[in-house]
C-alpha cells in the first residue's frame, strides 16, 4: 500500500517558500489539490502555478495572524474546492528578544502569527473535516516545542504553547475522525534560517554551526520534513494522534547535546 492523497483537499498555510513550499510539493506530488495560504503573494502564486502543472493548486493571500483574513481564505478554499482534508498549519516567524528587549507590540506579533495564526486556521478547517467524516490537521512545531535557545523568549513560548493546542485539539476531535499531530523540526536549511543566519557578522559560521548541531552532523532539507508531515497526514499513521514526531536529525538526543559531545565525550570518544 501507498501513501495517495488522490481526491483530497490538502491546506497548507505559509506554504509559499521553505518547508512550506516542500510540503505542498510533496502533497501535489501524491495526488492531492493543493490551497496554498500565504502573506507572500509573489511567491505564492509562483509555487501554485508550478504545482499546477502535476495537480490542481490555488493561492490565496492570507495574513494567519488576521482572524478575519483566515476565516475569509478557509472560506474560499472551500468554495474552490468543495472541502478540505487536511490541515497543514506550517505558517510561522522568527524574532529575537528575552523578556526585557521584547516589546508588547514583538510578542503579539509572534504569537499572532506561530500560535493564534493555528488556532483561527484549525477553528475554521475543522467544521469542514466533521462535514467529510473526518480528517488530519499537521501543526509544524519546532524541537523549540521541548527545549529553548537564548534570546527567542516570544518564539519559545509560542512553540510550547503550539504543543499543547495540538494535544487539546487531539483529544476534541478523536471521536470526529480528525487526528491532530505535530513535527518538531531541527534546524532545517529554509529561507528563514539563512535570513536568521545573516543577522550574524559571520553567517557561514552560523551555518556551520547548525550543521554540526545534528547527530546526523548536517542540517535537514524541507523536503525531509514534509515527508513526515506527509505520513502523519496519510492512513499510514492512522493510529496516531496527539504525537509530536521529532524530525531533528538525532538534535537533541545526546545529554548537553551536540556540543557536550565535541567537548570530550560520547562521540567524541569513538575510535
């Protein structure tokens, strides 16, 4: 048996550019009509009209940290296309600053955007689900979810709490049908980490660095975690819901991770 997605309606929300683009590919690819959510109109439309050449793939501009612009996009995805399927609430950013350097107006942003941009886009998805017997919502977390990195007080918060609503809405939805799982990616090689990347004097170091915080001892591709995002989607994972499935190249495996390694133990001891 296959991963198909044939007759479904797949929502990907900042689904214009990195793991967002990959994972529409990716649901494209397997069959399904893609509703590519997205604040970034130019490259949103770009990804839609290369989609549309292997399936059917519309664009609709949509701010998630607006709750009417969500309600308004939903609304027309389901008029386009007659239902929707599948959830996939990828849509986030990134801002820096611990609790004094972050302003009221930064942290409403990020919240708006990483965790109320999920929870306007799930409140008006899952009427659609119930109508069609049932369906999958795929929240895209970060490794963030479980631990933090100086700096990103608004940013960790945000993908903690995101956690917590996939694990609510897990327990809401179980007897509609409507399973509710998370992937946790490690640093993964997207526009927005090389963005992050050139706020530093030296972003070839930073990167490298993200290289080496990985077991696997590289950075992940967006095409890496849409294919997890991909299988907790399908019927292959039909008896999984409330999961936060790590997709962190072994990240936050070791004690002290990575770096306690190169420090003289674990595998820095190999031979």
């Amino acid at each position: 048996m296959s991963i198909n997605f044939r007759d479904k309606v797949v929502v990907v929300t900042g689904g214009a550019m990195g793991i967002g683009e990959a994972t529409a590919r990716k649901f494209a690819e397997l069959g399904a009509a893609v509703a590519i959510l997205d604040v970034n109109a130019d490259a949103g439309q770009k990804t839609a009209h290369t989609l549309g050449k292997e399936a059917r793939a519309e664009f609709y501009a949509c701010n998630v940290g607006s709750p009417v612009e969500v309600e308004q996009a939903v609304a027309s995805v389901i008029r386009d296309f007659g239902g929707i399927d599948v959830l996939v609430s990828n849509a986030g950013i990134q801002r820096y600053g611990d609790v004094i350097g972050t302003t009221e107006e930064l942290w409403d942003e990020v919240m708006a955007v990483n965790l109320k941009g999920c929870f306007h886009s799930a409140k008006h998805v899952v009427p659609s689900m119930k109508k069609r017997g049932g369906g999958a919502i795929v929240v895209v977390g970060s490794v963030q979810c479980f631990t933090a990195v100086g700096n990103s007080a608004a940013y960790v918060t945000a993908k903690h709490a995101l956690l917590g609503l996939v694990r609510a809405m897990s327990l809401d939805y179980a007897q509609q049908n409507i399973r509710v799982n998370c992937v946790c990616p490690g640093a993964i090689d997207t526009p927005m980490l090389r963005w992050a990347a050139s706020l530093d004097a030296n972003p070839e170091k930073v990167l490298a660095t993200c290289d080496r915080m990985h077991a696997l001892g590289r950075m992940g591709k967006p095409e890496e975690v849409a294919s997890a995002i991909a299988f907790l989607a399908s019927d292959w994972a039909s008896f999984i819901t409330g999961a936060a499935l790590m997709v962190d190249g072994g990240m936050l495996v070791p004690t002290g991770g990575m770096g306690f390694q190169e420090g003289g133990t674990g595998a820095a001891t190999k031979t």
